[in-house]
C-alpha cells in the first residue's frame, strides 16, 4: 500500500547485567524484547498495540519511530527502508511516550519554537502552528510559564503539542492520555480522531482498553516480544469485549 508504514521481521535484544539477569530469573546474559515482528500501518487508520508491561511494546514503537535500530529487520515507509535516508523518515515522524522529559528552565513556547524550528519550519508555519495546536490542548494561558511550574496533566498536554508541532505523517503515541484528566483525555481522543481523518498513520499503545475500543480500527496483541492476534477490531471482538480477548490471548487461548 502507498505510504504505509510496515516492519519485516523486526528483532532487538539486550545484554543484561547479573542483577538484571537474576531479577528476570533469567540464565542468559541477553533479553530479546522484540521477536520477528511484522505489522503494517495504513494511512487514515489508528492502530492499537497492546501488551502487558515487558512484552517488548515500548521497544517496538521507539524501533518504529527509529530512536533505535532493528539488529535484524526492515522498516518501510512507502515501500523504501526508512534507513535509506533516515533524516527525510524522521521529519515526517512524532513520537510521544510519558517518559518524555522537557526541559524545566524553558516555556512551553520557547521549546515549540526550538523544536519548530530544528524540523526547518518557517516562522510565520510555527506560529500558526503553535496558536493552533497550543489553544487545542488548553496550553494558552500557561505557554510563557516555566515548565517547572506546570501540572502533570499541563506537562503532558504542552508535550502532545510540541511533539505535533511540524505536521507529522506519522504518528506514534505511547500511553497520550497518562496523567491527563477526563476533559483533556476526551480532547486528545477527539484530536486523534481528526489526524485520522487527515489521513495519518497513527500507532497508539495504552493500557486502556476502553481508548482503544473507542479510537482503534486494528488492534494487535504483543507478548514476549512476538506478536500473538492482529486484525480488525469489530471483527476480532465479536461477542466479546478487548479485556476479555485480552486475557484469552495473555492466558494462552489464541498463542500460536
């Protein structure tokens, strides 16, 4: 499919030390957190990634958005290893995970307009861009505030914003909602719902079932770093809800 985004086979593990070995009861020095994994990610679809915590999820996505490299594997984007010229893949990429630090000392605004400005965005595209996006979440009235002044609710919201900030195509979210309140959550649901129609390719991995129910077309299920069910969501559920699909699969009823 034109400009889908897909992974071939993925694979990345990482040496441990001897208190990680013993504290994963494992007899190995090395942990394989994500195993031959193959998805494919369609523009103007939310796809949901779901996994219990160490199922090899938040490696995947930081593979993905290319934070770190497959040591086995592909990543295409429109058919081309995103490799080839990782510089042009990552402009067109968002990644937010809640381990998502900004920097205390600066605003809200001065970070949107450094981060901006690193994607080569015009000033005129920056500010139109951040008027938008920053009276979207609600982060107007706190844009000249010091970052250690802020909520974590407000922290998250302003980080959601400037993570948006050069229009990505792609767009890869690790938990949006931790730490947001219902309004803020149902806002950024609601924004969600508007990439899609603009056609973006959106990953999404929470462990909120019901986000997922609401928001995802296609769900996939990940456990010890392989992926275990995938398909469509109406289609996958049918008589029953994603919690329980979710325990089936976890409790080994649809392991492969």
């Amino acid at each position: 499919m034109e400009n889908a985004l897909s992974t071939e086979n993925i694979r990345k593990s990482f040496k441990l030390n001897k208190r990680q070995m013993a504290a994963k009861k494992l007899s190995e020095p090395t942990l394989v957190a994500v195993n031959g994994l193959n998805i494919t990610l369609r523009p103007g679809e939310i796809y949901g990634l779901l996994g219990p915590n160490g199922a090899g999820k938040t490696t995947a996505l930081r593979m993905i958005a290319s934070l770190i490299k497959p040591e086995d594997g592909k990543i295409l984007y429109g058919g081309e290893d995103v490799y080839k010229d990782l510089n042009a893949y990552r402009k067109k990429v968002a990644f937010l995970t809640s381990e998502l630090k900004l920097d205390d000392f600066f605003t809200p605004s001065y970070t949107f307009t450094y981060m901006a400005r690193l994607y080569g965005l015009e000033e005129s595209e920056i500010e139109n861009r951040k008027a938008s996006l920053f009276e979207k979440f609600g982060v107007n009235e706190f844009a000249e505030s010091k970052i250690s002044e802020l909520s974590t609710g407000m922290k998250q919201k302003a980080s959601l914003a400037i993570s948006l900030c050069h229009d990505p195509d792609i767009i890869i979210f690790d938990e949006p909602t931790n730490g947001l309140d219902i309004i803020a959550s149902s806002d950024v649901e609601s924004f969600l719902l508007d990439l899609k129609k603009e056609g973006k390719i959106i990953l999404l991995s929470t462990h909120i079932f019901s986000l997922v129910e609401k928001l995802c077309d296609r769900v996939g299920i990940i456990l010890d770093g392989k992926l275990r069910l995938e398909g469509e969501l109406k289609e996958l559920c049918q008589g029953k809800n994603l919690e329980q699909l979710f325990f089936e699969t976890y409790n080994g009823g649809e392991r492969q």
